[in-house]
C-alpha cells in the first residue's frame, strides 16, 4: 500500500510540525507565533494521546497526521488533523479518521469530539461527510460530535 498509517516517533517532530504550520499558514494566511507551542515537543505535548502519521512510501515523507486526546474514559478529541495540501482529496484523511476512530473504541471511547474554524468550508465538509454531526458554534469555531 502506498500509504502507511503509523504512531508518531521523535523522528517525525520535524517534518509533522512543518506539515501543521504550513497547512495552519495556508488557511489563514500568516502564523500566530504565540500559538502553536504544542508543536515545539509533539512527542511530550501527547504522550498520553493516540498521533498518528500518514507516511507516503512512493514520496518518503510525511503527508498527513492527527491525533485522539482522552478527555475522558468515555470521550476523546480529534485534533491537528492536517493532510499535506498536494495530497488532499485522495483518501488520506479519511484512513486517518477511521484510524482514529478505531484507536478511540479499542480505548472504549463512545464520544468522539472536535473543532475547526467555521470558514474552513473543506475540513467542515470532510467531517460531516464522516457522520460528525455539528453541535454547536462559538466564537468563529464550529464544533462536532460523533457517537461511536
């Protein structure tokens, strides 16, 4: 397979990092230096959460990740969900969700919840296609839910 999903290793805090940035910097047009610091030490900032990376084994390199944080023993959080901008639209998103989603029942989650800017047109679209059901909208972020 031409994609191979994988735990995030020290070794990736580069190339995973630089992958968020630019994919944050694409969307809105500049960075906010003050946010972010959890990508200085991805290894530390989520050890207790499921990183998963999506590794192109014919382009050797890292074109999408995201990651599950328990939030509690029933429920958890989809976050820094990112797909390399070239790539998008080709599945890789979608192997990472259900990726997740399968680390959150072998977890014995039975809520999955997230948040992404409510101008993000794509990323809303790509959630609610994945039967996240939008719960609610505050402050310019928009917010989902999915029972598993």
């Amino acid at each position: 397979m031409e994609i191979r999903i994988a735990p995030f290793e020290p070794r990736d805090q580069l190339e995973v990092k630089q992958l968020i940035l630019a994919g944050l910097a694409e969307h809105f047009g500049f960075l906010d230096p003050t946010k972010n610091s959890d990508l200085e030490d991805i290894a530390t900032s989520y050890a207790h959460a499921t990183f998963l990376v999506a590794h192109s084994q014919t382009e050797r390199c890292i074109v999408g990740c995201g990651a599950l944080v328990p939030r509690s023993p029933q429920h958890g959080e989809i976050v820094r969900m990112s797909v390399r901008n070239t790539r998008r639209g080709q599945g890789i998103g979608t192997m990472l969700l259900n990726a997740l989603i399968d680390a959150a029942h072998a977890q014995g989650m039975s809520r999955i919840i997230l948040e992404t800017t409510e101008t993000w047109d794509d990323a809303i679209a790509f959630y609610t296609r994945n039967q996240f059901r939008i719960t609610h909208f505050s402050n310019g972020e928009v917010y989902f839910e999915r029972w598993l």
